[in-house]
C-alpha cells in the first residue's frame, strides 16, 4: 500500500497527527492514575486510535456518534473539554453525571455523543432510530456505532443491520 497524500495539505496533515497524539497521551495519563490507585478502572484503547479518530474526523459536528469503551478519540476529536473529561472518569461533580458515573457510560447532546451501553450490540438498533429520525426529517446525515467482536455474536446486532439494510438507512456499523 502506497500513501499519496496528494489531496491533503501539510496543515491537514498536521491536525491529523494532532488528533491521534492527543487520545494516546490522555491514555497513558489515565494509566498512570490507575496504577496509583486514583481511579477504579481504565479500558485502554491504546493502538486503537486511528478508529474512533478517523471515524470522529469524518462526521460533521451535528452528526450522532455512539461510541464503546475504547474509543476516546471520540471524545477528544469533538473538542469536549478536558476538565469536563477528566471529571467525568474521575467521578468528580464537573463531569457530565456530577460524579455519579466513572466511566464512558455517558452522553452529551452537545457534543452528539450518546452514552455507551455495557451489552455488546443493542445500541446498533438506537443508532438506526436516530437514523431513521434524520430521514424522517430529511437530514442527511449519517450515524456511526460502535460495537466491538463480540456484538456481532448478539442477536440485537443482526437485527439493526438488518433494519439498516431494510430501511437503506446511513448508518456506520
């Protein structure tokens, strides 16, 4: 495989290098904490990236995203801010669930995140309803979701790839 980079100035390349340095140094900060014992639980996304990365940098801002435990590029790439991040896993009150949550379960409609769900595969179908909404409205956008290996062994899977191929809807499974 040969890289052109002939459709991309060295400013886009720049802010691409940006975006995947900044999830991975966040990462080893969060690995740290945990190995001090200053928080309960890390799932590292560390070689991962490049997909939640690439994936966040080619929505729109007011495109839905629902994302998994290893995908903080998200995050980062929607420029939410890290006080608000690092609040959020720390469970302290700035975070987006006044320390309530410690984790990725949660969503902000600012930023077009929707919150995580534990089980592998059943956000597929939400993110065809969030689909099917923007068609209803006629918005023409489209919807990413985040599943991992073990959803696609989930029945909720197979029948929100279904529904999206039924439907034709622009959903990123």
């Amino acid at each position: 495989m040969n890289f052109d980079r002939k459709d991309l100035s060295n400013d886009q390349l720049i802010k691409l290098y940006h975006e995947l340095v900044r999830p991975r140094i966040i990462e080893e900060k969060m690995l740290v904490l945990l190995r001090q014992g200053k928080l309960a639980k890390w799932f590292s996304g560390i070689g991962q990236e490049a997909v939640s990365v690439g994936a966040a940098m080619a929505l729109h801002q007011d495109e839905y995203v629902l994302p998994m435990h290893r995908n903080l590029g998200i995050f980062s790439v929607r420029n939410i801010p890290l006080n608000r991040l690092f609040s959020q896993w720390m469970g302290k009150p700035g975070g987006f669930t006044n320390g309530r949550d410690r984790s990725f379960h949660f969503g902000t409609q600012e930023y077009k995140i929707i919150g995580m769900i534990s089980h592998l595969g059943p956000q597929c179908g939400i993110a065809d309803g969030i689909a099917l909404g923007n068609i209803l409205k006629q918005n023409n956008k489209a919807t990413i979701v985040f599943s991992g290996d073990g959803g696609a062994s989930e029945g909720d899977f197979h029948e929100a790839v279904n529904v999206a191929a039924v439907w034709d809807l622009p959903v990123i499974l």
